[in-house]
C-alpha cells in the first residue's frame, strides 16, 4: 500500500542523505518526469538544485513562460532558461530526414547543456527522471530485447561526458505514482496529466526541413487544437493528440480573394502502451470548430485534414 505523504518524507531523506551539501543539476524539459524530479529535489535541498531549462525554438505554445511561471515564480527553483532557437534552427538548415533532424537535436541539446553546466563548476550531480519503466526499457535495449523503430532516446551520454554523479529520484516509480507525487508536491494538475510530448518537439512534427517560420505556425494550430479539445473534455479521453505542419500549400478563398498556403493535419490517438494506437473518434462539431478557427486565426493556414490512420501500420508521430 502507497502513502503519498511517507513516501515524500523518505524520498527527500534519502536524497538529504546522497547529496550533502553537494550541488545538483538538473535539465527540465516541462515533461511529467523531469518536473516532478526536479519539484521533489528542489522540497529536499532547496537552492542546491539549479535546473536548466533549454529552449529549443520546438516547444509548444508558451511552453517557456509556463515553466518559468510554475518553477522559478510559484515554487522558487533556480531556473537557467536558455533561448537557444537560433542555435537549432541554425544546424536544422537544409534537414529534411527525420532520424537526422533527432540525431541533430539530441546533439545540441547535449551540447547546450555542458555549456551551462560548465558555469556551474560546483554540481558533482546530474539528476534526471528516470522512471522506473525506463530503467526496464534500457535494460532490454541492452540484451536486445526492446525494438525501437524511430530513436528516441536523444540525450544519452551526458553524465559519462559531464563527469557527474547520478541521481534518480523516481527510479522505482511508475507514470502513474510519479503523476500523484507531482500533484502532491505542489505542481499544477494540468502539467502533471498532460499528454507525453516527444524530446525532438515540433521538429518531427514539421514535416521535411524546419524552419522557424513553421514552427509559429504550427504552435498556433497546435495550441487552437488542444484548447478546443479541453474545452469539448476530449483532451483526457485521448491519450495524445496535437497537429503536425505539412509543408506543402493548397488553394483556397478568403472573401472574394484566393490563397494559396499550408496545410496543417490533426492527429488523436487513444492507446494503453503507444506500441498500438486507435485514431480517436471525435465528435466532426469539435473537428469543424477546430478546422474554422485554425484557418480564421492562424494567417498561413487554409486547409486542416484529419488523421484516421492506426498504428500499425502508420505511427503516432508522422516522422
Ligand atoms: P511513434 O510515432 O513511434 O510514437 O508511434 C510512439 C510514442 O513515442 C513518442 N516519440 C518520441 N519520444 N523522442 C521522444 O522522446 C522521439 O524521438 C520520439 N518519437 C516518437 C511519440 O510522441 C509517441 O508518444
């Protein structure tokens, strides 16, 4: 039997007791699992915890400001927001394969981080929300047994190149445990049930090449879907859903005008695992309202179509 209040109460002694007075670092990414990492750390040592919150030009709407709002104004938690868009958008240029656009994007990402860790010469630990399904899940990438068809692990090597320490709080915890313990350390409900959001972002969500023009838009889209989605209380009945940019432009009429640009689809899926995956069935008054206020408010947009693949054969991401 699981008791929320203990278990925080030995979590943050045994942190206590691994750190000292040592320092910590941690990436938060504004996922489930680094905020919850980073909420419990900072309950257990305060100021010893200095999170970098990296930027990446791929983030959804207000994605930063949020972050900042909930960690370093609500909670306290020394933030390093790094805006490194121009930094991603640079090396994504000219970057149209999908496994490429991961490679590059774990690449910088790794990168910026030493940077930020370099300033902050006196962490001797990395920590990280590491879940206990991960630790499952690499333990069978190592005997071969976990089949990856796109890579998803896009920051590994980090504590061998920055020479620090581990520590992984939520190691012996499950999404859903790790989900309540975020709710009871303060965080707010919404960030802790929000669909899993995958590392590379939006740039596997811009079909081909990405540009930061691409990427406004999308986020605008994006964000119409999902507000809608809440509003019609669909968002918790899917277990993913979001809108991808295709870069391709069809015709359409505005007043007694024609336009001719993008073309945005939706994706939402219901599934137990993500390994298989429904097209969620919603309601065509909410996709029609989606549909009419993407094309009204998002200036670049004129068509949005709707995905109604499974997975198998098509995937959850469309790159
Ligand atoms: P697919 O598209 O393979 O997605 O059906 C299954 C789940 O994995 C997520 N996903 C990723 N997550 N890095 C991540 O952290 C990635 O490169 C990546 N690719 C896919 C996807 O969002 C879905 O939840």
């Amino acid at each position: 039997d699981w008791k929320m209040p203990d278990y925080i109460g030995e979590a943050v002694e045994k942190i206590r007791a691994q750190v000292g007075d040592e320092e910590v670092i941690l990436g938060l990414s504004g996922g489930v699992d680094s905020s919850v990492a980073a909420a419990l750390i900072h309950r257990a040592i305060g100021d010893q915890l200095t999170c970098v919150f990296v930027d990446n030009g791929l983030l959804r709407l207000n994605e930063a400001e949020q972050v900042m709002q909930t960690f370093a104004r609500s909670l306290g938690v020394k933030v390093i927001h790094v805006d490194a868009t121009e930094q991603f958008m640079g090396h994504l240029k000219g970057v149209s394969d999908p496994e490429q656009k991961r490679k590059i994007i774990g690449r910088e990402f790794v990168e910026v981080f030493q940077t930020e860790a370099k300033k902050l010469p006196k962490a001797r630990w990395l920590a990280q929300g590491t879940i206990y399904p991960d630790v499952i899940e690499s333990a069978g990438a190592k005997t071969g047994k976990a089949h990856a068809i796109k890579s998803h692990h896009n920051v590994g090597g980090l504590p061998e190149t920055l020479n620090l320490k581990l520590l992984e709080p939520l190691r012996d915890l499950f999404k859903d445990e790790v989900r309540e313990l975020g709710v009871a350390l303060g965080l707010p409900h919404d960030m802790v049930y929000r669909h899993p959001f995958p590392g590379p972002g939006l740039g596997v969500r811009i079909l081909g090449e990405v540009k930061k023009e691409y990427a406004d838009l999308l986020r605008r889209a994006d964000a119409i879907f999902i507000d809608e989605l809440r509003a019609a209380d669909w968002y918790d009945k899917t277990s993913q859903a979001f809108a991808v940019f295709l870069p391709v432009k069809s015709v359409g009429v505005m007043g007694d005008g024609r336009t001719y640009e993008y073309v945005v689809a939706l994706r939402a899926v219901q599934t137990q695992d993500f390994m298989t995956a429904h097209w969620a069935e919603l309601p065509h008054s909410l996709l029609g309202k989606v549909s009419n206020r993407i094309i009204n408010e998002v200036r670049g947009i004129n068509r949005v179509v709707y995905d109604i693949s499974g997975k198998p054969p098509a995937t959850i991401e469309w790159e």
